[in-house]
C-alpha cells in the first residue's frame, strides 16, 4: 500500500512536527513544573515520541517523492 500525501496535507503535517507539536510539549512542561500537574513527564514524553515519528514519516515520504521526480535516481 502505498501512501501519497498532497502538498497541502505534507505541509500541514511538517508545522504540526516542527511547530506545533514542540510547542504544545515546552508549554505543558513549563505548566506542569508551574501547577504540579501530574503525569508530565509521561504527557510530554508522549507528545516527543509522537513528533518524533511524524517527522521520521515526513522525511521517509519526502525522500521517495523526490526519488519519483528524479528519473536518474531510479537507476
């Protein structure tokens, strides 16, 4: 099964794993020290991991799109 992302949804999917994401962790972690919420390192050990593995599908999805508009990379 091959997943093909359009420019739109790549692009929404690249500020939510660079801005978005990173954003909402460093905000819940500076809350949690602030208020004593519970569970924070557990919440924004989620959020990294989640981030991390959207950017690892970003890039995996960028690489073979670049790979199918280069015909002498597919040599």
């Amino acid at each position: 099964m091959k997943l093909k992302l359009t420019n739109k949804a790549y692009d929404i999917g690249k500020y939510v794993a660079q801005i978005a994401l990173p954003a909402i962790a460093t905000f819940y972690a500076g809350l949690g020290a602030l208020w004593g919420f519970s569970k924070t390192t557990e919440v924004v050990g989620t959020i990294t991991l989640v981030d991390t593995l959207l950017g690892a599908l970003l890039v995996i999805s960028n690489v073979k799109y670049n790979k199918s508009k280069d015909p002498a990379a597919n040599q």
